[in-house]
C-alpha cells in the first residue's frame, strides 16, 4: 500500500518531520511517499495561502494517480482543497483536520484544538461545522506562534503550545487535545505524557485512517459529486492543469 | 494486537459471520476475538432489545479488560451501550454505525443507510444527528426485512436489500450505501460489485478503524466523562456488576 | 388514576423524598406508586450505571402494564430507558429532565441546570439537544455532590446547591433553574423562596406532566417506533425479559 | 384555579367550541374563563390577522390579571402574542401549537401537523423551529380549508381533515397527529377513534398543561426577559394600553 | 424611487434622526419618507412594545401602498410586524436589524451587537437565528441604556455604547459591531473612527438594502406566504383595519 | 464608485453577458469593470475547476486594489474564493450565491435553487449552510444543462430552464427562484415574467447589493480574520504572488 502524505506548504523540512510522524504509524509494508508541491507558500496562515497552496497540491494528486497512490493524506489543518482533490483521487483522500476532530470524537465526549495563529481559529471553526462534530469540540483556542516559528528551536514552541493546553482542559471541559498544525507532529508525544490525556496529532490520525479505509476496501465514490472532474479547455498558463479524459 | 469484536445479540451464528468479516479486514498480526453474550435478546430490533443487550455487552467489555483488549468493536447498528462501554475500557471503543457513517463521509458527499425493520429507522437517524453526519446522510431506508431473516437462506435477504439500494441511488442523490445491520456484512462485497459505488458494512469499517486508533495510540481518554465509572453498591441480582476500584 | 414514578437507583430513602413530591402535586383521586427496583445500581452517576439501572426499571415498567398504571415517571434525570419504556407502556411515560426543561421552557426565555458531579453534564448536555431546548438552556452546572451526599443531613448540600444557582443567575443570563436529580426534590421549595425566581424539580413537573397528558386523553403510540417489543427469545439470565406476544 | 382561555378571533361560535373542549379536559374545582377579544379578526390566517390580533388578546391578559386568573391559554395554532402575554402574565401562558408539539412528541417520535390553508404552512414551520420539536415534527401539511369553515357543516370538514390525516401517516412516517386550528378541537376525538394514533388537539393539550404548570408551582419567571413591560407613554389611540407600574 | 422610512415608535426627535441617517445614504433622486406612527408606544423595549407597535407600523404600510412607495424600511431593531408588512406591500420591506447583520456578515467572519437594556438582548438573538446569521454573531451585548436615553444629552450614552464596543472587540473575537437600535443612528461614525472597524448602523444598511433591491427590480413575492392578507372582517375598534379585496 | 465583477471563467462571451446585466442594474455614475482571468478553466463546475479559478481571480483582486475599485462582485454561483478575496480586498467583496440567496430570503420565505449540472448541486447546498440560508431554501435543484451550453443558441436553455423552475414552484413551494449560475443573467427577466414570482439572478443582486455597501461606507473589516494576508515567500511559480507588505 502507498499513501501519499502532501504538505501543502513548500518548506521541506516541515515535510520531513511530517513524514517521520507518517511513517511511525504506518503499518509494516505501507509505503510513505512525503512531499511538498514546488510552488505555492511556505506557510499557510490564511484563506489567500490556502488557495494558493491549491494548484500544486492537486498537480501532486494528480502525479500520484500515475504512480499508483492508494490512498493521499492533506496535511495542513485547514484541509485545503480536499474536495477537488477527492474529484481527481481514486483512492481515499484524508485532511488532518477531518481526521483528528473524528479521532477524538471516539475517545472524549469533548476536546479542545489548540492551533497557530489567531486568524487560523475560524477556518478551524469552519471546519468544525463541516465535519460535524460541533457537539465534541468545545473551543478552538490560538496559541499566537506562527506555522514556522515551530521549526524555529528558539521560538519556545511546546512550552507555549503546553500551555496553551493546560489552559484547554482548565477551562473548556476537555477531555482530549487536538493539535491545529501538522508542524506539530513531533510535539505530539510529549505533550500527551505532560498532560495525562489524548493528544491527537492530524498526520498520525490521518494516515492511520487512509490505511483503515484501504485496508477496508472504501475508495472515493466516482459517481456523483466526486466523479472525475469533465475535460475542458484550461486558458494560458493553467492549460496543463485542465482535466482530460481517462 | 487484540480486538474484541462484541455481537450484542446472542445468535452465534451472526458472530461467525461477524468475526470471518472482522478477520479479513484485519492486518497480519492483529487478533480479532469475536463474541456474543451468554444473556440476552436473539437479535436487536428496537429500543428495548438495546437495553436488556447491554448487561451482556458491557460483561463481555469488564472482561475484555483483564484479557488485554487493546480495542472494542460493539457489532450491532444501533451502537448499545457504547458511551457506558467506553467508560470501562482503556482502549478505543467503535460502534459500526458510528464508523460506517463516518467512513462513507470520506468518500462521498451524500450517502443513504439500508437497514432492517422500519422501526430501527428512528435508531438511525437518532444517531445521524449524534455522529454529526446530517450534512452527509440523505436517507435512512428499511429494507422489511427482520434481522434474523437475513440468515435465512429462503429469505431472498440480497435481493431485497439491493433493490432498496437501487432506490436509495436513485431517488436520494446519494452517492454511497452504508449497510444498517451486522447481518449484512457478508454481503457487503456483492452489493458493491452489483451497485459500482462504495457499499460500506459496519463491521469492517469499524475493526479497520479500531486498529487505526491502536496503532496511532489513540485511547479512551480517562480524564472527564469517559472517566472509569465510580465504585457503588449494586443490589440483588446486579451485585456483581457493581464498579470497584482498580 | 395511577402513575408510576420508577425511581432506577435502588435507594430507598430516595425513593421516599421522591414519592412525597410527587403525591404532594398529584391531584386528589390521583394515586402515586412510587417504587425502585431489586437490582440495580444504589445511585446513577455516569452511562454505565444508566445501561445497568434500565433491567429493574423495565421490569417496574412491564409489571406496571399488569397492575393497570395509566402514567409512569421515570425519576432520574439522565431519563435513563426511556424510549425503551415507551415501547412497553401504553400510557404516557415522562422523563424527569425532560418534563423539567419543557417545564422552564414555558415560563423563562432561558434557565440553567444545576446537577450533581461534573461527569453528569455531559449526559445532560444531550438531553438538552434531544428535548430541543438548546435555545433555552444557557448552561448545564455541576455542584459537585455526589448523588447520595444529597441525603446526607452533614453534607451541606443546600447550601452548596443554593450557592451553584446563585452563580447560574449571575453569570448565564438565566431566569430559571432546573434541578438536575431526583434527589434534589426536597431543596426546591426552599431554593425557589431564597433565588425569587422558578425552581423546576423534575419529579414535580413530570408527575404533573404525566398527570395532564391522562387526562387529556393522550397516550403513547403503539404505531410506529413506539410499538411493542416483537415478541423473541432472549438467552441465559435475561429469558424471563423476553418480550411476549399480548 | 381560574384558567382563561384566549380565542384570539373575534368569532364566538368558535369560542364556544373551545370552552368546551377546555371544559372537558379540566380538572373538578377548575374554572375556564373562554373569551374572545371584542375586536380585532373574524379570523386568523396570516401573520397581518396575527399581528392585529395583539391588541385584543393582550388586554384580554391584562384584564385576567385584576381578575384572578391562574394561567392562560391563547387558543390560535399560530400562538400570536405569546411572549408579549408572559411579560403582562404572572401566571404560566400557554399557547395550543406549543404544548400540542409538546404532548406530541411524548408520545412519539414523529408526528404530523395537519393544519388549515396553505400559507399557514410556514407560521407553523417557524414554531416547529421556536419550540424546539424539528426532530419529531416530520411535516406540516395543509388540508385547504379555511378556518370559518370548519364551522359550517356544509364544508365536510371532518371527512377533509381526515383525509389529509390518513396521507399524513401514510407519506410521513408519522405516529401521531397534531390539528393544526383551534377550530378542529371538536374533530379530535372522532379523528382519533378513525385513525387509531394519538390526535391532538392544541386546547386540549393547552389546557391540561397549564393545569399542570399551575398544580406544580411553576409560574412565568419576573425577572429577565418576561419581566413585566416597563411604564411608559403610548400616544394617540393605543394611550390606554400603555404599560403602568404595579 | 420613494422608500419609506417607519420608526414604529412614536418619539418624533427619534424619527428625525432617523430619516437623516436615511438621507445621507439614498442615492440622489431618491425620496426619504420617514414617518412615526400616531398611535403607540414612546419606545420599545420588550415583546408587549413591539405587539402594540404593530398597530400604527401596519397602517402606514397600508398608506404606503397608496401613496406609491416602492420599499419601505422598519426602523426598531426587534424588526416588528415585519412579515405582516411583507404581506401588505408589493415592494420589499426591510427590517434594519436583518440587514444590519446581513451586512456585517458581507464584511467580517464575526460580529458583536451592542443594544439597550438587557431585556432586548434575548428579541436580537432570536433575529439572530431567524436571519441565519448564528455562525457570525459571536455574541449580543446590552449596554444597560434605555432608549430614550441615547436622545438625551446628559446620558453619556456615546461614551457607554463605545465602552462596550471595546468590550466586544476585545472578549468576542469580532471584527465589526452592529449597533442594536435606531436611535443609535447619528452615533455610528463617531464609532466606527474611534474602533477601526466597521460599525454597522441598521438604518443605513436597511436603506441601502432596500434601495438595492428596488433597483435590482426584486419585489415581495405575492405568491405563497407573503401573499395579500385575504379579506375578512375585523370587528370592534379594528374594524377600519380589516383587508380588503384589491 | 467603481465596482470590478470578475466572472472567474476564462469564456470572453459571458463576461460580456456578465458585463452587460451589471451595467443594467448599476446606479448612474456607478463603473461596472468586467473581467475574466488570463488563465485559468473555460467553465467552473466542479471543486477542481474551484479551486484551478482561485489564482486568477485572486490576481484580478490584488490589481483591482492598485486600481482603485470600491467594490467585488465574484460572478460564479459557488463564490469560489471568496473568503481569500477579502483578505486581499478593502471594499467588499460580494459572492453572487451569497447576495441572489439573501436577496430572494427578503422577498420570500421560501424560494428554489435553479443550477446547472447535477454536481453543481452539493456545492450550492453547501452555500446555502454557509449563508445561513436553510430555513428559505427548500431545494437546489438541477436543470442538467453544461454552463457553456446556456451560451448555445441551440441548446435550448431558456425553456428547459423554464421547466425546472416551473417544477421548483410547484413541488417545493416555493415563492421565488434564484438563478445557480452567472451564464443564466440574461434569462432573468424573461423567466420572472412567465412565472410571475421573483427571479433572482445573482449578477444582478450581487452588484446591486455592493453598491449599497459601498454607499452606506460599510468596507471589509482589516481587524481578525479579513486582515491581509501576511507577508511572506511563495516557491517556484507562484512567487510573484506572495503577499507583500503595503
């Protein structure tokens, strides 16, 4: 089996310890195909990132139909064109949002997020709705670091993101943490000995749950609203980029 | 890994049905364990039938404890006892109503559920709104069918549930099946080879999503609501199912 | 008229506070039975002692249908088998927490529950979404006292009650109070004199909801999701619980 | 204890039917004051007739206040001037939609409203959503009768009515009936012997319901948002109907 | 284009505010009729004001229809009688509590109402939820200031509504205010200076609003629930009121 | 005022067609400016296409901000990227879903959504939970025409798009019509002619209702999480789109 985990951002070494965290959970013989597109921001921290981000994270969805991909993890916390991306894949398409808010549904009635930014609390938040699980999620909560300030080792990063989930399960009733940023992958571990519950890192959960859904069978449904999308004309420079007939 | 796949009704011929299902999901090296009560009601068709299941049930997860359950599955549509089940086990527990519905929301946009007996369609919509796929479920059908029947070889029981299939694509815009019975796991493969969308059976989402969770270390959180049930007194007949402290 | 109140835990002394709250609402002519049952747990506190207290409480329900009850209360306020009850009764059957918050309903725009220990609110929390009082109820409050601490004359627990009501009228908005368990029954005339404002106790309301439901003539559908128990076999321990043909 | 009953429409047949619908549900020693303003509407069929039958209905409550009354029913399905009647009333006020969705879903887990015209529809709908019922209402229908008629026995009312019944439990996977128009309470019974589920009609349910807010204590909260109306001037016409201090 | 302007209070100084704030929006050419009632309360400030407001508002929509108005504005934030207007008018009619919010939600992912006194906070949250506007209101603040209160020189009320518009921005999350009364109309841009966020006046939003409309040729549909109220008679005082055939 | 309407498909036709009905509904003074991205897909009707349009539209937003346009009108009924388009954007930006579905809720309570293809049906859905818009709309409903096929003379579109909403008014009941694609504006007013309710075309009531904004000085809030995107770098192709300081 292959699953390929796409950092939508272009900054390799947040894809390498994305990748590390994949491949710690994966099963022996499941293949980890990390990457970063070649364009596109190297952080994403707002609506205008993630659409950007868009274009080189489906061409890379698209690479992986010819490569023989079973399954594709979207690892950004606001799951950035997951719905295109499910048109274009075959196999199962997972966000790390939608993963790690259901993973911490079945293990707390409750749970906090705890992410980057401030203005990154609102995508979450419509997330939230999306994926249903407004009833688990007691409060999206800022940690005001920003996405690469993590791979930053002055920047205090788990101390601040420890707080900040201290303060979680203080005030919000939680029983659980998710965490609002695949760049804390490696923070994940720590974190859940410090504080005595479920920490849920979106990487580790989504792959673990494209390798559920392989391993069962599921793939995307290609009739109806994730049907390939038609072939048609694509105008200058995103000719290449225009979908084409099988 | 060990997990202990729990048929709540106690017709032994289902379990096997229901283990030989769990088995081919599950991964070299993961043992699934698959049991019904010694108490309780043949087959679950309605609100009481889950409440008398549930003593049975949630003997078969004490158990489980001291044998090293890493995961539960609780193999009956309906999910019975499955927030008093998560009470008692360490590990993750996954009811396959829970798991199938969200499973079909990873692949499609719409799906409709096929179930048994009419009156086991307010059970399902009841928990459509608790697992927050409203957005997602177009429709919960019945198929008339009782769920003893299903074992019936005379019963016609796959011809009758994929006409309802037939109709449920039709008529509701959706885009997969989620099957509404433990009893149908067998024949899950023939209604999506039949139906060329994603047909998903709860018994197999659930184990593949039970050992996602071991796997990603992912366990019932013990802090809050989950927490273990507190020691009392049980009187009469109930006395040995009175919580004691570890 | 005869209404059952079924108090699930097996304390008796609780039964009792229960019983007199509710022959002092019931009309004259109106005749109160209030019971608990032989097995089952001594207080409810969380979901497993819920699963475990519905054996004895259907068996009250079931004898009840022989002894010729009009109306059954179930008086405790996770409202535990109450659906399932349905299916056996053929008069009404009220839940306490459900008859309490439609009770505030009436007569405030917004009320605040007060209960027991912390682990309780959640499960009164999907009550409230289940009786679609979302819009009413601004908060559900634990004044962290166990469920049994109520009858014991050292515990304070007026004055603890007293103080967490004070709290909900200062920080939530609300007008109203609803008491969240049975065992509170007793506090509520004294709490409504000390706060100004109403003091909904759920025995009161229920019994009183049960009361009007008679005699306006409305009792449960046998059609549809409330209709009899088909009749099967159930296994073991539980066989005298199968349901029977009439 | 005195309750009055509120036909809000200016047309006194239909009082009368309504008094003594509220006569028969009543307890012994409890007095139903029927009344209808003297002026305003003949009728009550959109939200203009709603809106200009305030003014009678609520002086008919503040009259009741000088007069003893104990609670009060507004008996039109629309519940024109609800929350306005709980700021003037220190008694319980209860409107038929209200407590006839309420009584409804007790006893079962859906139900239909059959009311009068077509564009009654949506004033029905938005109580459905206020009173917190859109998980057990599964459809309001109209059966295209204008409320006068129900009135005069030339309309076939009763067999109109019926007939809309009979769709509502075979298309909507109802259980019970709600009656949509304070003009049918004298079909209830008949309509219930035909059609062999709850039919319920909105006084009766109204009435039993304030008996029962009234036996158990519960009276509309002072403080907040049903506090009374603060004194102050109203010009012209309207002066005599200005709020003044106690 | 004539677009008419109703304060359903009748504090005429109000008014003239008002139509100011009206004025400086319109477009050139078109004519600003802004009117108060001659029958009705001073202010409104809880659900008896606005029933009784309904009166005097209905009858100068009534005259509008004859004097050739093409929109009309309801200038009181609890928009009363608005679905009554919208049967009476064949040009849209605007409530300014609607299209304040509405126009906040254009211009920010979060909003805060500041209003009067504390009782009407409860009238704005549940426009909130009638305007479907719930993901985007973080919260509706009362800043404990009777409305006539806002016309007197000596209330400070610019410094207490700009105090809790600090509030707002600093505990909500929001990004914009929308001011929760009429007579707040002439203190908009003071406020929205001093906040560095857009502060929304409903006057202005709803006259844009019904400008807009008017200009994109969208009318009240006269189908279905906003059709003509039928002809009747209306007995008593309201006789003149009663409608009329065409 | 110059108001930019970016039709975010590459088809120079209907931008024209676009162009065309802005100009009709603007104000005198008012410049409509009607773009089409260089690159980027010929028609938008799926995610893929959504996503593809994004950088595109973006790219006309940033130059329409050193161009000096006061207001957005994003002409594409899934309103793709529109949230991104505000953080880039100082006056507001308008989805033309968003403003036709608002529009048509103060003109109807209940109206249909009339769209192109099957699959545009979900993402339409989607927009009506976004807007808050679910209590008005009582369908999305498909008219199976591809959105290049509306510009074909031969395709017959006026009347097989007359159907779909003759269908919607009368199995729905609906009160109003709203358009689901830019290509229909110039059905508009032949459609709301033979159907005698409110045809709503987003076009229109998109550049209707970013006038009034503007007029009423009501700009997209710089404050939370509209602000600009930070500044920062972007990888390969898209380097010349990174965000900038001012």
């Amino acid at each position: 089996m292959r699953i390929k985990v796409i950092n939508p951002n272009t900054t390799w070494s947040m894809t390498e310890t994305i990748g590390a965290a994949a491949r710690r959970v994966a099963s022996p013989g499941v293949e980890i195909v990390a990457v970063s597109p070649k364009h596109g921001p190297a952080s994403i921290e707002c609506h205008y990132d993630e659409a950007m981000a868009c274009l080189g994270l489906l061409e890379e969805v698209r690479q992986g139909e010819a490569e023989g991909v079973d399954a594709y993890v979207i690892a950004c916390f606001g799951d950035p064109g997951l719905d295109a991306a499910r048109e274009v894949a075959r196999g199962p398409v997972i966000g790390i949002a939608e993963a790690a808010m259901r993973a911490a549904s079945y293990v707390a009635t409750g749970f906090s997020v705890v992410t980057t930014l401030q203005r990154t609390v609102v995508i979450a938040e419509h997330l939230v709705d999306k994926y249903g699980v407004r009833g688990h999620c007691r409060r999206v909560r800022a940690s005001d670091i920003a996405v690469l300030e993590l791979e930053n080792p002055q920047s205090n990063a788990y101390r601040t993101v420890l707080d900040e989930c201290r303060r979680a399960l203080a005030e919000d009733g939680s029983a659980a943490i998710v965490l609002g940023c695949a760049g804390m992958a490696d923070l994940c571990d720590r974190l859940g000995d410090a504080l005595g519950v479920p920490v849920i890192d979106g990487v580790v959960a989504a792959v673990a749950q494209a390798e559920a859904l392989v391993r069962a069978g599921i793939r995307t449904s290609k009739v109806g609203d994730y049907a390939r999308p038609m072939p048609k004309a694509y105008a200058g420079s995103l000719a290449a980029y225009a979908p084409t007939a099988d």
